[in-house]
C-alpha cells in the first residue's frame, strides 16, 4: 500500500522497503493500514538528509557503513515514548510482596537483578524503585534495577529525571512530593532514588545486547509486545528465555499475552497480577 500525495515534498515509493527494513532492526511493526503514519514519522528525516524519496532513504539505512548516527534518528521517530508512574501497579504490588520476598528467602546474600527492557522516559523503573523502597527491599537485599530503551531521546529523559503533570495523573500525592521537587513546569525526582537505576541503550532484537542484560531474575517488557509481529515477540522472548535466571519471573502489559509463543513460561497468578514464570 502507498501514498497518494507526497509528504513534505518527499517522493513516494520506497516505503513498504523501509517499513520491512526497520521491522527487522527494531521489531516495530507497521502493517499496511499504518504504513501512511509511518512515512508521516520519517519524512522530516529524509527532508533534513537532503534527500527527496523514501527509497534514498532506505538506501542510506540499508547499505551505508555509516549509518548508525541515522538508525538512532529512526528509532527515536517511530518509538512510542507514552507511559505514566504507577501503571498497572498489581504487577508491582506482586513483585515487592511476594516474588523479591521468596527470593531473599531463598538466597538471603545473592543480588536480585531487575531490567526495565523498554524503560521509555523511565516512569517505569522508577516506580519499580519507590514500590521496592517502600517496602523496605533495598535495606532488606542487594537488589539493582536496570532500565533500557532502544530510544537514545527518551533514555536522555529518562537518565535526566524531570517530568511533567501528564506523568504524575495516577502516583499518589504523599509518593510525588516525598520523590520529587518542582522545578519551574516539571518536577525533578530525588538523586537517591535515581541512583538505584542503572541506564542504557538497547535494542530488543540485537542478540548481543539482549543476552548481556537477560541474565537477571526479573523482566518487565510491558506494552511493548504490541508493537511488534508475532516472529518479533517470539524472537524477542526466546533470547529472555534463555538467559534468564531460574526462576524467572516475566512481566508483559495487561493486554499482551505469550501463551501462544512460548513453552518456556507458564502463566501463574501471584497476588493479583499474572506473571510469566520459568521454574525449570
């Protein structure tokens, strides 16, 4: 499927190559009724390269050795950077009552590891850091949390630590002004709670990058599955699947489900979130 009109003054023609091409990379995927917002996402970039057709784009993309400074502009474009603190908090509530408890059970002196695998602008993992701080786990086991985008703007906000009101419309008022102070329009959280998280860049479907930071206790890689195909998502969970610690505990969105993509994890209910468990 194309485009009738050009876009920014960019030649039609090439887009199908670019949309196949970035699915490969990244994972995202655009099918054919969102191929018009795809190309509405990247014509600024191909207009700002001096280009004029989508299909130069894709050449520069697929063939030029020096394109990686552009692969970090893509991806930036096409990621979705919306998520708020405090967002489907039973998952959370499940990790700091029970699955983090057990595990100190178990192995009172070994490090609890934790990865955010698609951190966004970092609501996420910081919020993973006040459940735990809450309760008392950081005082109770050495525990580190790891946060990652594929997205080197929304890691710069995240690494950065202001927010706006938009991030704060479900995190209780006592938790926004013990973590955060304002600071003019935004509000900046605490440095001792940013301290907790270690971030960096990675891309889901780079074998490499995903194997050094899989090897932990506990992923959370939610509303993310959504955006990617079906062959994405299983790629993407087999390489959790075999890096991960035993047990494991996987967290996806509330609308994501793996029950036809994996035998590695089976879906067990702890408290009153669902979590995706290897025990094996």
């Amino acid at each position: 499927m194309g485009l009738n009109t050009d876009i920014l003054g960019v030649r039609l023609g090439g887009e199908t190559l670019l949309r196949d091409l970035i699915h490969e990379r990244v994972g995202l995927f655009f099918d054919d009724s969102k191929i018009n917002l795809l190309a509405d996402k990247l014509a600024p970039l191909i207009v700002e390269r001096g280009f004029d057709s989508f299909l130069d784009y894709f050449y520069l993309l697929k063939y030029d050795t020096d394109s990686a400074d552009e692969w970090h502009n893509v991806i930036n474009a096409v990621t979705v950077h919306e998520t708020y603190f405090w967002r489907e908090m039973d998952q959370i509530n499940g990790l700091a009552e029970k699955i983090i408890p057990d595990l100190l059970a178990a192995s009172p002196y070994a490090r609890i590891r934790i990865w955010s695998a698609a951190c966004a602008t970092g609501e996420e993992p910081l919020t993973i850091a006040m459940r735990l701080n809450e309760s008392g786990l950081f005082e109770r086991g050495d525990i580190e949390i790891c946060a990652s985008d594929a997205s080197s703007e929304a890691l710069a906000r995240a690494s950065g630590g202001s927010y706006r009101e938009r991030s704060f419309r479900t995190l209780p008022l006592n938790l926004k002004e013990k973590y955060f102070t304002p600071d003019g329009r935004e509000w900046r959280v605490a440095p001792e709670l940013k301290a907790k998280i270690v971030w960096t860049q990675a891309n889901l479907l780079d074998e490499n990058e995903t194997e050094r930071l899989a090897n932990v206790s506990i992923i959370f890689c939610r509303n993310v599955f959504i955006y990617f195909s079906s062959g994405s998502v299983r790629r993407t969970v087999n390489l959790f699947a075999k890096n991960m610690l035993v047990p494991a505990f996987l967290f996806v969105g509330a609308s994501e489900s793996l029950l036809k993509v994996t035998d590695d994890f089976e879906l067990e209910e702890i408290g009153n979130a669902f979590v995706y468990v290897k025990r094996k």
